[in-house]
C-alpha cells in the first residue's frame, strides 16, 4: 500500500490499543485525519483505559469530534463501507465480519503488515511459543555491540520493535537504509502477514493461545508464516526439536539453518551446558552455562538462535561472546528478585503457559515452591503436572480462577508435595510461601497462566 492510498481512501481503524493508537498516530502524521476509531469497548471504558502510560497518547483522539467513532455493539457492523481497514492483534484475522468485509474488496491491514511495506531497513523477525523476548533482546545487544566493526556503521540505528518495545509503525519515519530492526511478532501479527523479513527466527513451536486460536494448526501455521513469504536471499533459523515438517521446510525458499539440543547435523548444537557454532566445522564454543547470567537451558537455545543472526551478518564471534555473557536476561523472565531468609526469589510472571513454566521449574536444581494460577488461555496442564511430580518440587502454592484446574490436574497426577487452597490474591499466596520456605529454597513465581482475572497484565 502506498501512502496515496493512505490518504486518499476511507479507513478504519479496529481495536484502539497501542497499536491501534500507533496506526492513528501515523495517519496524522501523513495529514489524514478522517478515518474511523471501531472498539468493542465504550468511549468511558476506552477514556478510562487511557490512565495507562501506554495508552495515554489515544485520549487526544477520543476526545476528536472531527474522527468518527463506533464503539460497543454492533462496532463491527457495516465494515464494507470503507475501503482500508487496520486490524489490531486482537482482532482475529479470520473474523466472520472481517472475511466478509474482505470478499466485499475492502483490503484488510495491520499496523506490521504496513511496517514491512515501508520500512526500508532490514527486518529481523523473531517468533516462538517461548524465548522470543529473550533472543529479541539478545540480538539487539550483539548488534549494537558489533556498532562500527566491519559489518554495522557507527551511523546505524538498532531498534528492536513488536511486542517488545514500541509499535513498529512509530520507527517508520526515522529510519534509514543502514539500520536495523528487530520485529518480536505474536501468532497473532503474524497471522495475515504478506510478507516475511530478511531473517527469520523460530525459537520453537509448541501450543499456546488457544482461547484465541481456533486450533493447533492454526496457531502453528500462524507462526510458520513469519517464513512463508521469503525469497531466496532471505534466511530462517529454526529449531530442529520443533515441529517442522520435512515438506513444509522443503517448500521454503529461503537459507535455512538449524539449532537443536538433540540432533548433532545442525549448524548451532546445545550440548553440555554449551553453545556450539557450526559443531562440524569451525566447532566454535560460544557461551558455557556456568559463565552466564541467565538461568536455564532453555537459554542456551535463544543463545544459539541469536548467535545464528550474528553469524549470518558476519558478525565476529569475540564480539557475539561477550555480548552473551554480559546478558542477564529481561524484567520478568526468570529474573532474580531477592533472597529472604536464605530462600531465592524469582519472578518470572512472563510465563503465561505451561511450556515456561516447565523450562523454568527444569531451570533450577534447588528443592523449589511454585506459585501457579490465573486467568484461562485454554491450557491443559497434565504435562504441566507430570512435570511437577518428576521434578524436586516440594509445594504448589495456587492463585486465580485457574488454580482449582491445576489443582486436579496435580491430584491426578499424584504429586506427592503440599498444594494450597486457592488464594484469592498473590499477597496470600506469598504469606503461605513464607510460612513453608526453608533455606536454601527456590520460590518460582511462573503462573502458567494469563494475568487479567487479578492484574492488567503479566507486568
């Protein structure tokens, strides 16, 4: 889409979130103030959503009487009386009124589907049921680390963008040929994309948002497509212990190479306790995990990942290595917090599924008490459980309107440590920890779970 269509055509905007908010922003920006503003939410709830910090900058246009407005029921009604519509991730692409807007010839887009027309820097895409915040992170440090070698000009910018950090619409107008830019994408940006970046990194493929996937497949195809769309000239890095069929990775067209903890013909191998480039060849050690400051083995994979980029933009491996040991992770994701009565306290509230919470119980070899629960994102937790009860968990402490699930889910599984009634907020819950830690203990606050029954987000 070019910015003449931008202009000249009627838009809508659905969903006012932050990237709702980034699309109205631009379209400003561009002199076009006559689009439409479509929430399911009422212009009181959206006013009040607005006290967040991240959401402040939509209140100037709420209170717009120039921008028309459709707000609460019905707002998805009449869609094919424009003929540009941008969907927020929230939004499911296949929504019935959606398609039939579409089938109608309105063109429906996103905030990302827009950044990858206009954004004339290279794009490195990151995605995965897990780690992708982490590797993201990653690859923004040795990148700017790597500033004024060989390979990055001291003039370039490094953004990372997405989910983590800004919308990526609100770089467009500052960037340049020679930057940059790291895309975190959801299943759910990824789900309509049209185009795939420069290089694409699967962290790994699991199951996860199934209260908004309709199924496995869905989900799973939505994060394949962040490689569907690639050229010849493109490269994906993927997990080889994901779920990556032989036809569809015979099907891409772009360079692929492969990182794995368990298959040795890879080009990034994850063997004891170490990352390894190229094990056939230049077999050289990047990282040791007793000499990092991230907790857990499921590290060592992002690591791999991230060293596979560096790799493929020559970045040398001196500046990769320090940049991996100098990296002690992101705020909420296995993050150390305190030691209290000679128990270690860990927050890891990021861990909104099963998965992170399995890496992260498998993360430390200490006795561990776990705090789980929340709101429902359609998990099963049997594996989960089965986890519990392999590993030297000695209590579940539970929260939320999901605890009674897990709960029963431990019982069936027979887990032989204390659970806890369900408390009814994390301050209880902490009073029960500390009533039942001991030395030398580790508290894992990894709820396997989403946030919104008792908080805003996982924050």
């Amino acid at each position: 889409m070019s910015f003449v269509d931008l202009v000249t055509k009627r838009i809508a905007i659905v969903g006012f979130g932050i990237e709702g908010i980034a699309v109205a922003n631009y379209l400003i920006s561009l002199g076009k103030d006559d689009f439409a503003i479509l929430d399911r939410n009422s212009i009181q709830e959206l006013m009040e959503k607005t006290e967040e910090p991240a959401l402040a900058d939509g209140k100037k246009f709420l209170e717009n009487d120039k921008i028309d407005k459709k707000l609460g029921k019905g707002y998805l009604d009449d869609l094919s009386s424009y003929e540009v519509i941008f969907r927020s991730p929230g939004i499911s692409a296949f929504n019935s009124k959606l398609k039939e807007a579409q089938a109608s010839g309105v063109e429906i887009t996103s905030q990302i589907k827009m950044f990858f027309d206009l954004c004339p820097s290279p794009i490195i895409g990151v995605t995965g049921t897990k780690g992708k915040g982490t590797t993201s992170s990653l690859i923004l440090e040795i990148l700017k680390k790597a500033k004024g070698g060989n390979v990055i000009n001291k003039e370039s910018n490094i953004f990372v963008a997405g989910n983590i950090g800004y919308p990526a619409l609100t770089l467009l107008a500052g960037l340049k040929p020679e930057d940059y830019v790291i895309l975190e994408l959801s299943s759910f940006q990824l789900m309509d994309l049209h185009t795939s970046p420069h290089i694409a990194v699967v962290t790994n493929l699991t199951v996860d948002h199934m209260d908004y996937h309709t199924d496995v497949s869905e989900y799973q195809n939505a994060k394949k497509n962040i490689v569907s769309h690639q050229k010849s000239s493109d490269f994906a890095i993927l997990n080889c212990d994901s779920t990556f069929d032989a036809s569809f990775v015979n099907r891409l067209k772009s360079n692929v190479q492969f990182f794995s903890k368990s298959v040795n013909n890879v080009e990034a191998l994850v063997s004891d306790g170490k990352v390894i480039l190229n094990p056939h060849s230049q077999n050289i050690t990047v990282c040791e995990k007793k000499d990092l400051k991230l907790f857990g083995d499921h590290n060592l994979e992002n690591i791999a990942a991230a060293t596979l980029v560096a790799d493929i933009l020559g970045i040398e491996m001196q500046t990769v290595k320090d940049a991996v040991h100098e990296f002690s992770g992101l705020p909420h994701r296995l993050e150390f917090v305190a030691k209290i009565n000679g128990s270690k306290y860990i927050n890891d509230s990021f861990a909104t599924n099963p998965e992170p919470t399995i890496a992260a119980i498998k993360s430390f070899s200490e006795h561990k008490i776990l705090i789980l629960g929340g709101s429902s994102k359609g998990a099963d937790f049997a594996h989960l459980a089965e986890e519990i009860s392999k590993a030297n968990v000695k209590a579940v402490v539970l929260i939320g309107t999901e605890g009674d699930k897990i709960k029963r889910a431990l019982i069936d599984n027979e887990f032989s440590g204390e659970v806890s009634s369900v408390y009814i907020s994390l301050d209880e819950a902490l009073k029960k920890v500390m009533e039942i830690s001991k030395e030398d203990d580790v508290v894992i606050f990894s709820p396997a779970c989403a946030s919104f029954d008792m908080f805003k987000n996982y924050k």
